[in-house]
C-alpha cells in the first residue's frame, strides 16, 4: 500500500475502503477541492483516508463525543492543514445528548432502533453526553475563511443525522461543490430516513450519486444496511 498498489482476491467481497479513496480522489482532481468538512470524524479515519489518497488540502474535521474527540485532536495536531472541532452539527444551535455506544463509531443524536439490536454488535448505550450542537451555517464563513477560492466537499457520516445536518446548511449548500452521505437501507437509529428518501432529497438539492460504497451488512441475511454514497452537482 506504501506504492499505491494492493492485490486483492476478487472472489471475496472488498470493504469500502478499497475502492472509495481512490474514486475520491477522481472527484476531488475534477472538481478542484481545496477543503474537506469532515462531519462525524470519530477518530479521524476519513482524514487520514484521504491523506493516504493524495488529498493535500484543508481538512475541518467534526467531532462532538469527548474521547474521539481527543484521539481525533491528537492526530490532527500532527498536520498543520488539519482542524479538529468539538461540537456537533445540526439544524439548530442547541445542546443536544448524545448516545454513547459500545463502539464509538456508531455514537449519535438519535437512539438506536430494534434494527441496530438484531443487525449489529456493540449497539447498546453505554451512555450519554451533553454537546454543542451548531448549524453550519452558523459556522460556514469561520470554517472557510483562510481558504482562497474555497472548493468545499462535505462528508457526512453522523450515524443516521445526516439529513438534519443539511436542515442547518442552507444557505452554505450552496458554496459546496460535492458531498459524501452514509445512507440507510434498513434505519438503524429512531427517526432515520431511508436511502431512497435522501436520495431524493439529495436530487432536489441538485447532487446525484457518482459512486455508492457498501458499509454495513446484516449479520444473518448479508442485506446491506448501509452504504456511503459520493454525490456531485449534476451542472
């Protein structure tokens, strides 16, 4: 991987990250990205993705929960292109809680549903914590204002808010050249929208897909659960 070059077995399933950093990459060459927001950070894997890519802009990454937070902020210290920020996004400036799971990329502002119970591990809350949660247009002209000629790319993954985030983005929206959402086939969280629901949002806002990436299967029945999906302005 050190080259650029992997071997694979063709005759297994590939994750995600096999195939998605370089069709980012494609779409960041194209559409001349200079700044990723980075919504749902965890502890910085989606930076470090597209570091690894090639991508050598301005990273603003995102993350409410307090120990991802700390090892997100500790990785992104190590690159002087790299902003950490504690808080949430959504549609409204408020204090929201958040659930706290067993695995910590699965934390978010909705509760977990009884599809999450039967599809996955580590589903349960472990507990809860009190964030800041802010809309990004509140924050947008702060995030973007040491960039010249800012090309932004959104990436979402807020573990099913994905749309509420948007909700808080409207007038930003449209200073974002492509975004990238995790979008559910079976909704894991309470009050989720399905993929064919975004979908259709996402095509109102004026993105289509370039790209659709599984991530979570069924344990049992090998359904996909969810799916990161790559969305450009179709003008």
């Amino acid at each position: 991987m050190r080259l650029g070059y992997s071997v694979f077995d063709l005759r297994k399933d590939q994750s995600t990250d096999v195939f998605l950093p370089g069709h980012l990459r494609t779409i960041f060459d194209a559409l001349q990205v200079n700044c990723v927001i980075d919504v749902g950070a965890n502890h910085g894997q989606f930076a470090s993705m597209i570091r690894r890519a090639g991508y050598r802009g301005v990273i603003i990454s995102v993350e409410p929960q307090m120990e991802s937070y700390a090892t997100l902020a500790a990785a992104a210290r190590t690159d002087p292109l790299w902003t950490a920020l504690n808080i949430a996004l959504g549609e409204r400036d408020e204090d929201a809680t958040l659930n706290v799971l067993a695995a910590s990329d699965l934390n978010s502002l909705l509760r977990p549903s009884a599809n999450m119970v039967l599809a996955t591990r580590d589903s349960d809350v472990r507990e809860t914590q009190q964030v800041q949660v802010r809309r990004l247009d509140s924050i947008f002209e702060a995030l973007v204002h040491e960039v010249e000629a800012p090309r932004v790319f959104l990436k979402l993954d807020t573990q099913g808010y994905d749309l509420h985030v948007l909700r808080g983005a409207d007038q930003s929206l449209g200073k974002i050249v492509g975004l990238q959402s995790e979008l559910s086939v079976i909704p894991l969280y309470e009050g989720t929208a399905d993929y064919i629901h975004a979908l259709s949002v996402y095509r109102e806002l004026g993105f289509e897909p370039t790209g659709i990436f599984p991530v979570a299967y069924d344990r049992a029945t090998r359904h996909v659960l969810e799916f990161d999906t790559v969305l450009t302005r179709r003008k």
